[in-house]
C-alpha cells in the first residue's frame, strides 16, 4: 500500500494524472493510518481521477473518430475507471458494437444510459442502437434457426459523434 502511495505521489508532482490514478485504485483508504494521511489520498484522487477520466476519454474518443475501436475501447474503459461518466458509457458501448465483441455488454451499456442518464440525446442514441441490435440479434437467430446465415445483411454501422466530452 505504501508503495502505490509513493508511486502516486510520484506521478501526481510531476503531473502524470493516468499514472497517479492507476496507482491510487491500489490503495485502501480506510486502511490509511493518519488523517493527513487520508487527506492526502483524497486530494490527490479528487484532481488525479478527474484529470485521468478527461485525458483517457479524449483519447479514447479520437481513436473512436479514427474507426480505431479497440484502442478507443482501452483508453474508454479505463476512463470509466475513474469517472462513470455517461458519455464515456455510450462510447463504450459504441465500442463494442462496432467491434461485434461482448454485444451483451454494450446492450447493458445502452440499457443504463436510457434508464439512468436523464440525458434526452444521449437517451435517444442509445435507445435507437440498443433497439437495432435487438433486432439484429432476433433476426440472426431467426435465421440460424432456419439454417441460414447467421450475418444479418441489413446490420447498421452507426459511428454517431458525440462531441460532448466527459464532463
């Protein structure tokens, strides 16, 4: 524990917020032993995780603009890490459908953002892709069912932009 404390502080002075986060998810703040101790821990978290999230997501979403989803998928994720931003759900989620990996996933993603957001546009977009891979999803199993292809040939490539970062 004191040694992702130090590696924290470390990379906190020297602003290196990705690395400071990384290192603070390590440590058990309960199990600090002082209160300045704590207070340390909180305020370098506070600005670490906040700053960590915006760099990660910005990142994450110019790999997504660039079609480069899986990279945008690891930066995203580790984004959500730090802040359950809903922006940076959707991204996620748009993630793993334009990557046809963990559609279950992404499903779950879209289903939070339309129950929980409060975010009407983002509501919508997640509303209507959610919906499109249900429909998708019914129709290969349709398919399969009947011996046919299991690629659904009207599956929709979406790649909305949402230009609104995570905060």
């Amino acid at each position: 524990m004191y040694d992702s404390i130090l590696k924290a502080s470390q990379a906190y002075s020297s602003g290196n917020y990705v690395e400071c986060a990384k290192h603070l998810l390590k440590v058990d703040k309960s199990s600090l032993p002082s209160s300045t101790a704590k207070n340390l821990y909180t305020s370098m978290k506070d600005k670490a995780f906040q700053n960590a999230a915006t760099q990660l997501y910005n990142s994450g979403k110019a790999s997504f603009d660039a079609y480069k989803y899986q990279d945008a998928l690891d930066d995203l994720e580790q984004s959500y890490k730090y802040d359950k931003s809903y922006n940076t759900e959707y991204h996620i989620a748009m993630c793993y459908k334009n990557l046809n990996k963990n559609t279950d996933k992404a499903k779950e993603y879209f289903y939070d953002i339309i129950n929980n957001s409060g975010d009407s546009e983002l509501i919508r977009k997640a509303a209507n892709l959610g919906l499109d891979m249900v429909i998708n999803s019914a129709k290969e199993a349709a398919a399969k069912a009947k011996g046919g292809s299991t690629k659904s040939s009207d599956s929709k490539s979406d790649s909305d932009d949402d230009s609104t970062d995570s905060s």
